[in-house]
C-alpha cells in the first residue's frame, strides 16, 4: 500500500494505453489504481506492431519480449492480389541498431498479459498498481480529479488518466462537447491462423521463408483492399487484417467485434490469387471478425485540470501505419520523464507546469501521427492534410512527400523518436525559462 503522502493517480481502462501509463506513473513514485469495466474473461484480439519508438519504452521496464512470444519485425513485402507481383520489398534487419531498439509484432493478449504482469507485480520499481475489474467509470470531474463509477461510488486521485479507448464515454466530460467520433466507412477484417497449417502448403509457404520475418501485404487497388499479415506467438501463428469499404450488410449491433463469416471474406476478396484465399479457409467458421474503423477530429490539449487522456481516448487512429498501440506506450515514457518526483500533494506549481509540458511534447507527436495513419499510405499527397498537419507541428521536419508506409524515411520520422529524451530535454529547457 502506498503512504498517506504518496501521490494518487486513477486510471480509467486496462488496455494496452491504460496499463503503460499505470507502469509509468507508477516507476514515477505514484499509487495507481486502475478502474477497468470488463472481467478479463476472454481472449480478444489479433497482433500489433510495436516499433523502436516504443520497445525502447518496454526495453527500459525489463519487458521480456521472449518469454511473451514477440516475433522480429524485419522487412515489409508489398505485392498485387490478383497475380502476386512484387510492389515493394524493403529489409530493415538493422533497425535495432540503427535506432537502438529492434521492431516487435506480438499477439495484443501476449502484450497485454505482459504489461499487466509488469504493473501488478511486487518487482520493480515503486508500489504495485491496484486493479479493479468490473468497476466501470461512468463521469470524471476533471478539474476536483474525481471520478464516478457505475456503482455510484465516487474515487479521487491527485492525477486521472483517461485510458478508455476509442469509443470513450469520458471523452465528452473531459472536452465538455459532444464526442464527434465517426465513422470512416472503412472496416477490418482480422483472424489468426496455425503456421504449422499455411507452411503446411506448398504455395502458401512460398510466401512466407526464404525471407526476413515482417509484413506480408497484398492490395487490390481497384476495390480500396488492403490485405496485411504477419506472425505471432514466437512464429506460430499467422495474423491476417485485411481493410476493406465497410459493406452494406455488416453488422452494427458489435461495431467493434462481430463475427464475420467466410463467406463474406471470401466474396470480398474475390480478386485475390487463389492461393491467399487458403488462408481464409484455414480459419476457424467462428474465428474472422470484423470491426468498423473510426476516427475524430484533433484535440487541441490532452489535459484538463487534475485529468489528461491517453492511446485510442486521445487520438483515434486507422490501422494505416500500425502506430496507435505504439504511440500509446511512447506516451508513458513521457508521463514517467515528466512526473518522477513530483508530488501534486506538496508541490501544486511543479505538477500544474509538468502537465503543460505533457500537452506541449505529446499534442505534435500523437496528433501527426493520427493525421498520418487517417489520411492513408499517401498522406502528405492527400490535399490538405499537411495543413492540417502544420497546425500542430508547426515547421518541424516531415517525411518527403511520397514517403512509403514503413520506408526508410518514414521509419526514421515516426519510429526513431525518444520519447525519454524529449521529455528530459524539455525539462531542461523549462529550468532555463524560469
């Protein structure tokens, strides 16, 4: 338990967002409690890719990317669907080196069943974080950091961390406007496969040895398709995310887990070689789901009086570049940088102006960011969205217009940022303004 003068810290949502900050916050000399509305009863979701930007954050906290099943992110193969011709193929084996962390892609249980491991247990540094599961928050007074839970119980901390996702119900308290999340009319289709079954087959395994392990794409530009895999579970099993027009007949009633079945994968993807459509009957008749992508325009300020929001609450962002579930643990390395050894208890100016830094590292970073992986592959050709852009990024250097998805100049801009050491420098420079 932490003392009477130790500084408080709520988090809403135990997600891969809100378990970061409870780890950050709690390295920072904070007792964190984590309020999260669901019983962790079942296993949800695909893989995620976790860049250098972010596994240096989880190199620091002594994540064992091994034990959790992590698979080298080492190349990225792009191909057409219909005759599998070869787009793009680029290899980054040295990307450990030349940034000083490796790329990762885990299955998201794996990750998160290794974050929480690191936020509960009595190793490491500072007090271990508290969970609270099926305690749903249901308002947050920003300005008193007083939270309301669903049982009307009412908790307070000296810092709330909204972690709540993409469809978060505490947007609207923490803006004071209606959410405007909405729909992009795009969706997702995700499964996983047996690697021991798609190497199984000769003309599946083709595509997938001789080579560096990473992304396996294919695109059907004709019908707006884009067909992603990659491995997981320490190369045992395949995942598949394939983003598509959102179909008249998909379901609303989960617009973020429905059962999709593999009739509709197959009928949408029509025009994919023969042999990739394998791998949609390699899935189990229940195992494909899908869900609606969305987006929201940009925050101005992810802070409000004792409160700040964090991940997919802060910034809704497509699939486009695989960066949200990175930005987001990027985004702990800055609140743990930030708040150590700050007490809002006993020093209410230092914490009022590490929140201000907060806002000043994070809005450019994450908000670039989201505008990229919202506007596509083509982002800075696509009219309007460097404007947009420069609004809260002011000059700082950009990828050249053209820049593809995980090339070496668009690796370089979004993955070889340290967020520890933007936090540090920014603290030095705030000491010389005073």
């Amino acid at each position: 338990m932490g003392s009477s003068q130790q500084p408080t810290a709520i988090i809403i949502g135990a997600g891969i967002s809100g378990l970061s900050a409870s780890i950050a916050l709690r390295r920072a000399g904070f007792h964190v409690t984590i309020y999260e509305k669901s019983l962790f009863n079942n296993e949800i979701g695909a893989a995620i890719s976790v860049p250098p930007n972010a596994t240096r954050v989880l190199d620091r906290w002594g994540f064992d990317v091994h034990a959790h099943g992590a698979v080298p992110n080492e190349a990225s193969r792009f191909a057409t669907a219909d005759d599998l011709k070869v787009l793009m193929y680029e290899t980054y084996e040295d990307i450990g080196e030349v940034m000083g962390a490796r790329s990762w892609s885990f299955h998201r249980v794996d990750l998160h069943r290794g974050l929480r491991e690191l936020a509960v247990g009595e190793e490491g540094v500072g007090t271990p974080v508290r969970i609270e599961l099926g305690r749903e928050a249901v308002g947050v007074d920003c300005e008193k950091g007083e939270v309301r839970l669903k049982d009307g119980e009412v908790v307070t901390g000296d810092l709330v961390v909204i972690a709540d996702g993409a469809h978060s119900k505490l947007i609207e308290d923490f803006t004071g406007n209606p959410s405007e999340v909405a729909r992009t009319g795009r969706s997702i289709y995700r499964w996983l496969v047996s690697m021991e079954d798609v190497l199984a087959d000769p003309d599946l395994a083709a595509q997938y040895t001789d080579r560096p392990p990473g992304f396996q794409s294919w695109t059907d530009p004709s019908n707006s398709i884009l067909w992603v895999s990659y491995t997981c579970r320490s190369g045992k099993v395949l995942n598949n995310a394939v983003v598509h027009p959102t179909q008249p007949n998909q379901s609303d009633t989960n617009p973020w887990h429905s059962e999709a079945p593999k009739s509709a994968v197959l009928a949408m993807l029509h025009n994919f070689h023969p042999s990739l459509q394998k791998i949609i009957h390699l899935a189990t008749e229940d195992g494909i789901k899908v869900h609606h992508l969305f987006k929201r325009p940009a925050l101005t300020s992810f802070v409000h009086g004792r409160a700040l929001v964090v991940g997919d609450a802060a910034h809704v962002m497509m699939p486009t570049h695989a960066a949200g579930g990175a930005i987001a643990i990027e985004t702990a390395a800055t609140l743990e940088t930030l708040f150590s050894g700050v007490n809002p208890k006993s020093d209410s100016t230092a914490f009022r102006k590490r929140l201000e830094l907060f806002d000043r590292l994070r809005i450019p970073r994450c908000n670039t960011t989201m505008l990229a992986s919202n506007a596509g592959p083509g982002w800075l050709s696509v009219p309007g969205v460097e404007d947009e852009v420069r609004r809260f990024y002011g000059s700082g250097p950009l990828p050249p217009v053209g820049s593809i998805p995980w090339g070496a100049a668009f690796r370089e801009f979004l993955f070889h940022h340290d967020a520890y050491r933007a936090a540090e420098e920014a603290l030095v420079e705030a000491e010389g303004e005073v």
